[in-house]
C-alpha cells in the first residue's frame, strides 16, 4: 500500500476512533490492504442494537433540523 493511501486511511481511522494520527498510521500499516479498520460486531444482537441507535440518532437530528 502506497504512503498516501496509508496516510489516507489513517485519517479516517483516527477521524472515526479518535485515536492519535501515529497510532491510526501503525494501524492501518499493521492491517492487510483493504481490511476493514474497524471490525463488524461479532454478535447479531450487538449489530441490531447498533443499527437501532443509528436510526434513533438520525431521525431526531432529522426532526430537529426540520423544526428549525
């Protein structure tokens, strides 16, 4: 994997983690190219309550939005 796309990547990973930016680069340099930085849910049950909390979160930030 190319500098670039590593120093990409790492932004992100540190964007979404707030981890520091030399972590997030040793991270994405230790992952194989194209591996998901962060890892599915390993249980059904966590991903439905993650996917619950999505929606919750996007329809009252939709609902105050609209009310401005």
């Amino acid at each position: 994997m190319s500098a670039t796309q590593i120093s990409s990547r790492a932004r992100t990973y540190a964007l979404y983690t707030g981890t520091p930016r030399q972590v997030a680069c040793d991270a994405v340099a230790a992952a194989p190219p194209h591996a998901p930085l962060i890892p599915a849910p390993a249980q059904h049950a966590q991903l439905l309550l993650e996917s619950e909390v999505f929606y919750w979160v996007l329809s009252r930030c939709f609902s105050t939005c609209r009310a401005a």
